[in-house]
C-alpha cells in the first residue's frame, strides 16, 4: 500500500546512484520518490572563518563576490543532479518523483536522515560506490553510516562493475 511519504533517494549522479534509482525501481515504484542531492554551502567562505591562532600560514585573502558567484554554481548543479535523478526516477517506472538539492552543512547521510524524518519517509536508498579497500580505511562513508544508525530501513545497491564504480553521471 502506497502512502504519501516518498522513499528518499540519496543521489550524486554517479553510476552507482543511477543504479540505485534503476534497482530499486520494481521493488519500490509504486511509492513516491524524493531524489536528494546534498552539497556543502559556503565551502569557499571556511579559510575566512577558520581560526588564525597557532597556524603558521598568512590569513587567505577572500573574494566574497567571487565566493557567493562559486556557491551559486553549485547549488544550480545540485539542482540539475537533483531533478536529473528525479527524471530518470519517472523513466523507471516511479509515478511521482521529485528532486530536492539541499545545502547543509551535516553530513550527508545526517542530512538523508533528517530529510527521511522530516518527510516520514519509509525508508532511504543510496549506491554505494564500491571502493571497498578505501571505504575500511575512511570511516564514516554515507552507506555505513546510513546502514549504522538510520531509524528506518537503508537500501543500499552496491556498483555492478568497475565501470559503474568510476563513472560519474
């Protein structure tokens, strides 16, 4: 039975989330789908705010026009990711989706989370991208922590091939 709430999607463009969206389509299809795209705003506004005492480096000069011009284009692409992945939601068989790019400053899958809570989502789908070696080394990766600590159920479809893991949407 199909409720209001959407299946959130975590969504970068890559293959492997491209993958995600297609697999979890006849699984999933008959429920609405959020296709969110997180990107971190104000990156190029950090070296201005970050603290001076103890660093042997001269303070960054920052061009704020310039800096608010960079933040801009990337909360347009992550519009663009977003309803690219909410397009190709529909193209594989989702009767409502919709894309959502959000600026925040959590991690991305505390973001997921969060947008999941807020929307009373039934659960979140995310590709992973398969960089298994490295994801031992790096703790934290959005998957782990989703599969970790999400208070709902996590889907998470691994990269088919070493092209699906490399290729970027």
């Amino acid at each position: 039975m199909a409720t209001d709430a959407p299946v959130i999607f975590g969504y970068d463009g890559s293959a492997a989330a491209q993958r995600a969206v297609r697999d979890a389509a006849p699984l999933l299809g008959w429920q609405a789908a959020l296709v969110v795209t997180v990107w971190e705003a104000g990156r190029l506004f950090e070296p201005a705010t970050m603290p001076l005492i103890g660093l042997e480096m001269p303070p960054t000069v920052l061009d704020l026009r310039t800096a608010m011009e960079v933040d801009a284009e990337l909360y347009e692409a992550a519009k663009r990711t977003a309803q690219h992945g909410a397009h190709l939601a529909r193209e594989c068989g989702f009767a409502d989706a919709s894309g959502l790019a959000i600026a925040d400053d959590e991690s991305v899958a505390d973001t997921l989370m969060r947008v999941a809570r807020e929307r009373r989502s039934p659960g979140i789908v995310v590709g992973a991208h398969g960089h298994r070696k490295l994801s031992e080394l790096l703790l934290g990766s959005t998957s782990d922590t989703l599969v970790h600590k999400a208070d709902r159920p996590v889907v998470v479809v691994r990269a088919q091939s070493k092209e699906d893991r490399s290729q970027v949407g």
